[in-house]
C-alpha cells in the first residue's frame, strides 16, 4: 500500500503571511494613525480595482478605455488599478494588512473561507437598491449568502456534464438516428456504455484524470452521488474530515473498478488537465466528465463541432449530484456603502442582468468569432441570472441562431442545466485544492496497483487532510 504524504506548505505559508501582516499593520497604525481615504480632493468616491493587467497590450488598452467611459459615464468616481491578482496564499497577508483592492475576483472554492474570514463585504443592501432583486440564479445566490447577507457578485458559472464523442458513440450503437445521444441513467450504466465503446472501436472508452488535482476535482462529485461527505464544520467552527466510510471506498472502488473490471481507461494512468484535453480532442476516448465549454478547449486538438457532444451528468446509488464552479467579484469588506455602490457601478460594465445595446454586440461578436475559430456553438452553459431575465433570452436566441451543431448533440446537456434534476453542489468549503490533491494519490494508487487497498487509502487520506490541513485553519 502507497500512502499518500502531503505537506502543509500552504497553511505554513498562510501562518507567516498572517504574523507579518499583522506586526506590519500595528506597526502601520502605531506609526502614524492615518487612515485611507474613501474620497479625493475632488470628493469623488475612491475605487481600487484588481487584477488590472500589467504589461502592454490589448487587456491593458482595454482595461485603460473602459476606466475612461465609466468615469465618464460615472463622474462621482474615480478607478484607481490594483495590479494584485487573487492568490489564496498571498490573500491573507493582503486582508489583514488592509491591503485588499476594493474589487478583487474570487471563486466558489474560496467564498466560504472569506465570508466566514469577513473579508467580503455585505453588498445586499447595494444590490436591492439597483434591481438585483430576483435576477440572480437562485441556486448560485445562495452559495454567496449568509445570514440574509451577500457577500459576492457572481459573474459567471457552470455545471459538470458528461462529454462524448459523437463518432464512437455511433459506433458503439450508442447514438439514436436523430443525433441524440443515449443517457447513462447513473455511473454503473456509464461503465457498460464505455466498455461498448472499447469493444467496437478499440478506443478507451472513458477518460479520468489523476494529475495535479483535477483527479481529485473529478471523483468528489462522484464520490458525492455515493453518499460521500467530506467534511463538516462543528458548533465550535472546527472543520472535521468525515469520508473515512464505506462510501467513499465504494466510490474508489468504482474508479478501480474502470481500470482492473471493466478495461475502459487510457492506458497512460498520468494525466493532468491539459493532458486530458488533448487526449479527448484527437478522439481518443469516448466520455469524460466535462462542462459545456470545453468545446473550446478541444478545438485546438483538431475535434470538430461535429465530432463533440454532451450530455447530462449521471446520478449515483444515492444521489444525483453535480459540480458547480465559477468566477465571482468581492468587494473589500473595508468598503463605505458609497464605494460599495460604484463598486456594482464599476462591474456592470461588463455584467449585468440589464439587455443593452453595448451586452448585445459583445455577445454576438464573441460568438461570432467562436465559430470562425471553429468551436462549437450551441451549448447553453448554466447562467448566474435567473431564467427569464432579457440577458439569458437574449443569449439563447443567439445561440440557436449561429448553432453549427445538430442541437440534438448538446440538447440533453442544456435541458440538464435549464431544468436541473440534480443536486448543485459547489466545491467543498475549505481546503479543496489540498483534498483534490490527497485525492489524485489516491486515483494513482489504485490505477496502478491491482492489489491497492480502497479502505487502507481512504482511511489515511482522511488522516492527512485533517492532520495536514483542516487541524491548521485559523478560524
């Protein structure tokens, strides 16, 4: 058995930033007692936006045009660039020292440590004043919220499907005459669709990545629809490891299973993100766990519209769950309720429920350049906007205009994402990216070892993500 070793490096780095920061800003504050303003000599509301691109080009010309019409458009503001871009082990060091910008992007993997960190701004107040009201997703929203508070701006969102290769699938007799796909009902269903596809085509017949986390990204929606609770947070606020159980073995179980039952995986058991992408995109394997815009991923391989499909996500013995990611914009929790509001201001320039002219051009023109790139359109990705707001209507009619697909190949995955049967989960709340890597050891292990122990693995995995990571949080 290969037990699996992680070092703490990340919660080392963050105790450091947290003790330099702090002696800094005592330091700061001893030394002079001045406090930021939130006002210029011109009483003009103050702003810092981050993420603003460094060197010369196209980003930084756009970046510089859009501060010019906004401020134009906006004169009680002025934008001052913050080049600092998110970084979870340089971000505490900036929050303590009140070295955030005023926005900074976020995501939903870190939201639930920075709201309970109370380093995001409540912008409820800001966003019920300007019409927020109802317009976002509700499934999203409540991913941002606490307390009757919200604490992040989302700006853009997706939820797993299952990706296939049109061409194996109707090989494998797999694909109706109308260009639908058939649908694995739940992952055991998916292991004979993938041995189908191997037997007819030669080609592996599902594709599983083990590298550099995203094998652990991948398994914990599977391990979910087992059963499988990763952790949990008790009254005092401690986070507890909770998978040291027979379901998580059976999930892993399953995905030794893949390799050592039912033959269906590439015979490279190493494989990252970009990897998986590449061995998709040359049509080397009929299925992979995927969200609609990976079509813009595997174009660059060569895999035409035509060849690419996707379908709904595949429930599990005990639930039907699927992964929610995505990008969000915080605003500094230091924030005057003024800053707060031109901080909204600042980022519905470029998103907002509100159908205008200048959202209208964007989206056609971006569209219109995915299909000269060769991508696939027709995929209708999961919205931070609720469904019957102007934008999404708008969007969809765009997409059935320029569609280069039979809409049949994605209709199972837009129908999944409209009207979700399953649950939407996002990813775990504290220390992901250190489970997904004590995770991909774990996938490792038992692709490489007939003989791996799921039990013994699960067993220690669970050890080291609370001795190594969850014993060390601050909070």
């Amino acid at each position: 058995m290969k037990k699996v070793v992680v070092f703490n490096r990340k919660r080392v780095e963050r105790v450091v930033a947290l003790t330099v920061a702090l002696f800094v800003t005592a330091n700061v504050l001893g030394g002079c007692g001045k406090k930021v303003s939130d006002k210029d000599e011109q009483g003009r509301t103050i702003i810092s936006v981050g993420s603003w691109p460094q060197k010369e080009g196209t980003a930084l010309d756009r970046m510089n045009v859009r501060k010019e019409a906004f401020e134009k458009a906006n004169p009680d503001v002025v934008v001052e660039p913050d080049l600092w871009t998110f970084d979870i082990q340089t971000f505490y060091a900036k929050a303590t020292g009140g070295k955030l910008p005023g926005i900074y992007n976020t995501a939903f993997t870190e939201i639930p440590e920075i709201i309970n960190s109370g380093y995001s701004a409540d912008i409820s107040k800001v966003l019920k004043k300007r019409g927020y009201d109802g317009k976002f997703n509700k499934q999203i929203l409540d991913l941002v919220s606490k307390d009757g508070g919200v604490y992040s701006f989302p700006y853009d969102a997706y939820v797993l499907g299952m990706a296939y290769n049109t061409e194996l699938f109707a090989a494998a007799g797999l694909l109706e005459e109308d260009g639908t796909p058939k649908q694995p009902k739940d992952w055991y269903e998916l292991a004979d669709f993938a041995v189908k596809i191997k037997e007819t085509t030669g080609k592996p017949g599902f594709l599983l990545p083990t590298m550099k986390n995203v094998g652990g990204w991948i398994f914990t929606p599977i391990a979910w629809s087992f059963g499988v609770d990763f952790m949990e947070q008790n009254e005092d606020g401690q986070w507890k490891a909770t998978f040291d159980t027979p379901e998580a073995v059976e999930a892993l179980q399953y995905v030794k299973d893949l390799k050592w039952k039912y033959d269906v995986l590439p015979a490279n058991n190493l494989i990252d993100g970009n990897e998986m992408y590449k061995v998709f995109g040359v049509g080397d394997a009929g299925m992979m766990c995927a969200a609609g815009l990976i079509a813009e991923y595997v174009a660059q391989y060569g895999m035409e519209p035509k060849q690419f499909g996707i379908m709904a996500y595949p429930a599990g013995p005990k639930r039907h769950v699927t992964l929610l990611g995505g990008g969000l914009m915080s605003i500094n929790n230091k924030y005057t309720e003024d800053q707060i509001d031109a901080s909204v201001r600042w980022i519905e320039t470029e998103y907002s429920f509100n159908l205008t002219d200048e959202y209208k051009t964007t989206l056609e023109n971006s569209i219109k350049n995915s299909l000269e790139a060769g991508h696939l359109i027709g995929v209708k990705n999961m919205s931070v906007w609720s469904s019957d707001t102007e934008t999404i209507k708008y969007r969809n009619e765009l997409i059935d205009k320029y569609a280069n697909i039979n809409p049949n190949q994605v209709r199972l995955y837009n129908e999944f994402v409209e009207d979700c049967p399953a649950d939407i989960q996002a990813e775990e709340a504290v220390c992901a990216q250190e489970l997904y890597g004590i995770l991909d050891g774990c996938i490792q292990e038992v692709l490489a070892n007939k003989d791996a122990d799921c039990a013994a693995l699960i067993k220690n995995a669970n050890h080291d993500l609370q001795v190594n990571y969850l014993d060390n949080l601050t909070y």
